[in-house]
C-alpha cells in the first residue's frame, strides 16, 4: 500500500517522510490545484528525503487545455526533471472537446521516459471517462490519479473499483480527492486501491512576532500568518488505516 503524500514546501515533504509516506508528490500554488514548483524546491526537496520524488509538470492554474507556447514550457519542465533525476512527473493535457489530448501527451511522454508517468486528476474533467481510459492504456501511462469523476473519492469510491477491475496490471489507478485518516479505510475497502493520494495537511502558525495588520498579500481569504503543511501526524494515521484495511482484505481472502 502506497501513500503518496502531495506537497508544496520541503517542510512538508519531510514531515510526510516522517509519517510514513510511500512517495512525495510536488507541486507549487496547491492552494489553486497546484502547478510546477521551482528547481529550486525540487532540489533542495530531493537533497533531503530518502523516498520517490514525483513532480506535477502544469504551467498554470485553471483548465487543462495547452497552447503549443504552454506545452513548450511543460517540455522545458521535464527536461529540468529528467536533469534533477527525479523518479517520475505528473502531468495532463486535454482536447477543448473534453478528451485526452492523445498528441499533446504522446510528444510530453516520450520526452519524460525513463521517469514514471501519471496522468493527474485533469482526468477527473474528461468527458467520458471509459474513453478516456482507453486513451491512456494506449499511451502507456504508467498511473492515474482520480476521485472517481466526482468531488471527492469517497463519493467516486466504487467508480474507482470499476476502473482497477478493469485495467488489471495494465496501469496503476490511485485514489485521490479529499482523503483523510477518517475516510481512506472506506475507500481502500471499495475501490480496491493500492495507492491513495492525500495532502494530510495540518493548520502551522506562523513564527512571525511583529505582525502587520491591514496589509495582505492573500487573494484567497486566508491569512498571511498561518499556512496549511503536511503533517507527520496525519499522514501517519492515514497510513496505519490504508494499511490496516488492505490486511484485513488480504486475510479475508485467504
């Protein structure tokens, strides 16, 4: 069972290692979905953590329709990944019809390879999701991340089993949308996942003893003196229960 914790700044990738964490996902501006975080982040991230280092590969916040100007950035991006040696990429383009832009991502994989691929959650935006599949079965993407086509994965849960029955060993389909401790036994137990995707983020006050008032750079409501960080703690939780749950299966079965 494999936790891969999503994080946007090296203190929360060090504190998901500490809890437990099969894998960190990288990502900048979560707070927006997330987008590509700097070489910098990435290096210094990778300098310090023994675990697989994935990387989200977006340009922008928003839809997932690329001019050629912005795949030509995500090509420039995964060849700063490949040059950092980082384990795998995250990335998704599709059609203004609501398709897997099949061009856009054959150019973006070959270029990747040998790092692992996942498609992210740009699937969950697809507009046949069956079809979809198919797409990237044939592109040969080694995962993909998805709640199901739904808000979170506990709704899309039995969703998410219907695609692991049906693409077998071909590609690894991982859960992720709002999971927590609370909720990811339920959805291991349904959709049979062998990997789930979390933030597992707590509340971190800030340090900051002088505080400014009547002055924010936030564009979101939040404050500028509290973040919100992956946390040991809850990643740690998340794991002991996806694990516990993928036991309890195993020994049933047997």
């Amino acid at each position: 069972m494999i936790v891969e914790a999503c994080v946007d700044a090296i203190d929360g990738a060090l504190e998901a290692e500490r809890g437990g964490a099969g894998r960190i996902e990288l990502c900048g501006e979560l707070l927006q979905g997330g987008v590509t975080p700097s070489a910098g982040l990435i290096g210094a991230v990778w300098d310090r953590i023994d675990i697989p280092l994935f990387v989200l590969v977006r340009p922008r916040p928003g839809d997932f329709l690329y001019t050629e100007d912005e795949l030509e950035v995500m090509r420039r991006d995964i060849e700063q990944m490949k040059m950092l040696g980082v384990d795998g990429i995250a990335i998704g383009a599709l059609t203004a019809a609501g398709d897997v832009d099949v061009p856009a991502m054959t150019s973006l994989l070959a270029l990747a390879r040998p790092m692992s691929v996942t498609f992210h959650r740009a699937f969950d935006f697809v507009r046949d999701q069956s079809s979809a599949l198919d797409s990237l079965l044939e592109l040969g993407v080694d995962r993909v991340l998805t709640s199901g086509g739904a808000a979170t994965a506990s709704e899309g849960a039995a969703a998410i089993g219907k695609m692991v029955e049906r693409v077998g060993e071909r590609m690894i389909v991982m859960a992720g949308g709002s999971i927590t401790a609370s909720n990811v036994g339920d959805v291991v137990a349904v959709s049979r996942v062998k990997e789930v995707h979390v933030r597992g983020a707590a509340r971190v006050e800030s340090a900051m003893a002088h505080r400014r008032r009547g002055v924010s750079l936030s564009k979101t409501g939040t404050s500028d003196y509290d973040r919100s960080v992956a946390s040991a703690d809850e990643i740690r939780q998340v794991v002991a229960r996806a694990a516990g749950t993928r036991r309890a299966e195993s020994t049933s079965i047997q």
